[in-house]
C-alpha cells in the first residue's frame, strides 16, 4: 500500500468572497435616438387622438388609435408591449404590416405620455423608437381608401338601399364592449339606417347596415368605435363555359353495395341535378336554399360526378383509383350565367347561415 499522502484544501465559512455574475446577453438597442424633440413629436400626437374623447360613448370613454412602426422594428419579437400595456393604452388588433391599434382612455392617454416624457431604461428607450407615428383613426382609413360613391358602386343591393358591411373594434373588455355596441346601435336608430348584427360572427361586432345616400356611408365612416367599412361579400359560380359538352358514360359504376360503404361528402355549390338517374342514386340528401327560378346545377353536377367517378371520368390520369363517395347535395349558389336565365347571388352572412343549418342537420353522417 502507498504512503503517500495528499494534500487537502480546506475552506472556511466565510473565507471565500462572492461575486455576482453578470447577466448574459446585449442591453436593448434603441432604433433610432430617443431625442427630447421625439418625445414631444409623439406626446403631440397623442393629444391629437384626445380630442376624439368627445365623440366616444360616455360610458365607455374609449378611442382606437393607430400606430405606425419603424420600417426596422416591424418584427413580432419588436412589438413595443411594454409602452402600450394594461395600464396605459393596450394593443387591441394589428392592420397592414408595421400597424398597430391601440385602445386610448383619458387615463390611459395620461400614462403614455407620462412614459413616453420620462422613461429612460433602455427597454423603454427602445420601446419608444419603434414609433413612427400615433394618429386618429380617419374616415378614409375605415373606407380603406376608397370613396363612399365607389363602395354604393360595388356592394349588393337589396331593393333601393345597398348592404354596407361594418365591423367595430374590439376593446377587450365586455362591458366597455356592450357600451360601444349600444352607442352604435342608438346613432344607427338616429340616422334611420336599417341593420342587422351578424351572429355568426363569434368574438367579433359585425353589422350589415343598409345605406342609401353617400351621407349614410360618411355617417359610418365618422363613429368612432367603427374599424372598417366595406362592401358585403357575394358569392356565386364561375361563369360557366360550356365547350365540348359530352354525355355521361354509359357503363358508370352502379351504387350496388350497401350505402353505408361509402363516405359521404357535402357539396356546397350549384345543386347536383336530379334529372341524372345514374347519379342520383349516389345522392345521399339535399338541403335547397336557392329559388327555382335562379337555379343552374351544371356546374354542382360536374363536381358531384368527379366526386362519385373521378378515376372513369379521368381515365388518362392513372394515379385516380375507384374510390367512390356518396354526395350530400347542399344547393347554396344560384346562377350566374345571364344567358342561362335570371342570375342571383348568396352574401357572406347567408352562405355562414347556410352551412350552419346543414352542418347542424348532417355534422354526424358527413365528414368531409
């Protein structure tokens, strides 16, 4: 056995001193010079958006306002967070790229001066030069930059009065949210504009109001608790194009095997028609929510077809197999084709209301 004997270092309580490490990683760098004239600019612009206090429910007291961001600090992990917070004027929605909405309160409004004034940690500094601009929100950006007299143009009508879409903001609180609406609702009672609130859109106040006059268009464009202003979506068929018009096969396969086979898919378009004996039996059901007089099911024939016989009425494409599938028919889009007789079409929230009812009825039987 050794004798050697090692040497053991011994370290008393409170002999060795401790030493804080340094926290990793670079301070915030600022994206431009946070210069006294800065602040002012931006506390200015700030005041610019108050004066708007006077147009906003008084029992809410809320405005939106935008914000631009440097061209630089448009990135997400940017976001100045930590200036527009709970306790100041907290972000409620992004527009184009490098824009932000925030929600502004008189006592909001106070604090992000306050921040914007005095704030000198290089998170705040740093926070501060991602701002571009702080504005109103304007009439011409609620329109996005088209006339009254080009939307009255472009959006459907329903008799003499055109569909206007229009969707508030959202200021992510309930009841400052049930105030907005109720002041909205009252200045559309004042004006007389009929409206009706849009259900189907969860999360989100979305009216379709009818306007008659550019006057009703401005008088939308003017609220203040309004973030957009536009045409009602329409949807039809693509206009069809008849060429090379061939009749079914005459060996399609039959529906021969029990139906529960066979998955079943919904086809939401023109109708599949019915005057097709080979194909009907492959209809599971149909739900109609177009008139007789508007339909035209050339084109929801011809999808249901593939559907049912995709690798017969494809039989160049070898990758196709037999896979076929049984059609719940869910007639949605009227005609589009002049020349075919009177054409129609669907809105969004009718199409949304559409799908609702079938989905209710068929959610079980149909995947797909």
């Amino acid at each position: 056995m050794s004798t050697e004997r090692l040497y053991i270092k011994v370290i008393l309580q409170n002999q060795a001193e401790e030493q804080k490490k340094k926290a990793g990683g670079e301070q915030p760098k600022p994206f431009k010079p946070v210069t006294l004239n800065l602040r002012k600019k931006l506390v200015s612009r700030i005041e610019d958006v108050e004066t708007l206090f006077a147009k906003a429910p008084e029992q809410a007291r809320a405005v939106p306002a935008r914000v631009t961001l440097e061209e630089k600090a448009r990135a997400k992990s940017h976001r100045p967070g930590n200036l527009f917070a709970h306790d100041t004027c907290p972000i409620i929605g992004a527009g184009k790229p490098g824009e932000l909405f925030i929600k502004m309160t008189p006592q909001g409004a106070t604090a992000l001066k306050n921040r914007i004034s005095k704030g000198q940690t290089p998170q705040m500094l740093k926070a501060i030069s991602t701002i571009h601009s702080i504005q109103p929100v304007n009439a011409e950006d609620r329109l996005s930059g088209i006339s009254p007299e080009e939307l009255l143009r472009k959006t459907p009508a329903r008799g003499n009065r055109k569909l206007v879409k229009v969707k508030l903001f959202d200021y992510g609180d309930p009841y400052a949210q049930s105030d907005t609406t109720i002041a909205f609702e009252t200045l559309l009672f004042r004006y007389e504009l009929p409206y009706a609130r849009l259900d189907q859109f969860q999360d989100q106040d979305v009216y379709i109001v009818e306007c008659e006059t550019i006057r009703d268009v401005n008088v939308l464009a003017n609220a203040v608790m309004v973030r957009s202003v536009g045409r009602v979506p329409v949807f039809r068929t693509l206009r069809d194009q008849k060429f090379n018009l061939r009749p079914f096969p005459s060996a399609l396969p039959k529906l021969n095997a029990d139906p529960s086979d066979y998955p079943i898919i919904a086809v939401v378009d023109s109708g599949v028609s019915s005057q097709i004996p080979v194909l009907e039996e492959w209809v599971y059901k149909r739900e109609r929510h177009v008139s007789p007089a508007e339909e035209n099911n050339y084109h929801g024939t011809f999808v249901a077809a593939l559907i049912t016989w995709g690798d017969v009425l494809n039989s160049s494409l070898q990758e196709l197999g037999a896979y076929p599938c049984r059609v719940l028919d869910v007639h949605t889009l009227p005609n589009s084709d002049p020349s075919f007789g009177p054409v129609g079409e669907v809105t969004e929230a009718e199409l949304l209301t559409d799908l609702e009812e079938s989905l209710r009825k068929h959610a079980n039987e149909v995947k797909v």
